[in-house]
C-alpha cells in the first residue's frame, strides 16, 4: 500500500513538471517579442511590443513568465510618450 502511494505521488509530480514551461527571463521575453514582429517584417514600435506582451500574457501558462509579460508592460507603458491631441 505505502509503495503504490509513493507511485501515486511520483506520477501526479512527473506529470505535472511536463506540463510546466520553462520559466523565461524578462530578456528573453522582449526579445521573442521583438524577433516575432521582426520575422513577420513588423515594424518594431511601442504598440506593437504592448500587443505582443498582451498575446504573450495570455497564452502563458507559466505565473513567472505572466508576472515577466506584467513587469515588461509597465515598463513600455510608462516609457510611451502620451499621446497629443
């Protein structure tokens, strides 16, 4: 009984590391952002990172990664001049 428990718990574990996205650096997110947009022949601005960073959030799985996409919106966000009317 005790060893088809540990067995259990080992399956439950290994099934769920699987699953799991590596966790990426803020770096590495910007720059798969931009080399996206840059493969597509997108132009490279504000608006078009701040999308990607969107999408990115949104298929993420990963709570790091999320937190990596919130950091690195704020951070474009608060660099884009505001708009003048």
């Amino acid at each position: 009984m005790q060893l088809e428990a540990e067995q259990t718990v080992t399956e439950i574990s290994d099934y769920f590391k699987v699953r799991e996205t590596p966790t990426l650096s803020e770096v590495e997110i910007l720059g798969t952002i931009v080399s996206g947009l840059l493969n597509n022949r997108y132009p490279v601005s504000n608006k078009a990172i701040i999308e990607g960073l969107l999408r990115q959030l949104e298929q993420e799985s990963n709570v790091s990664n999320q937190q990596g996409c919130r950091n690195l919106l704020e951070l474009v966000l608060l660099s884009t001049q505001d708009d003048v009317i």
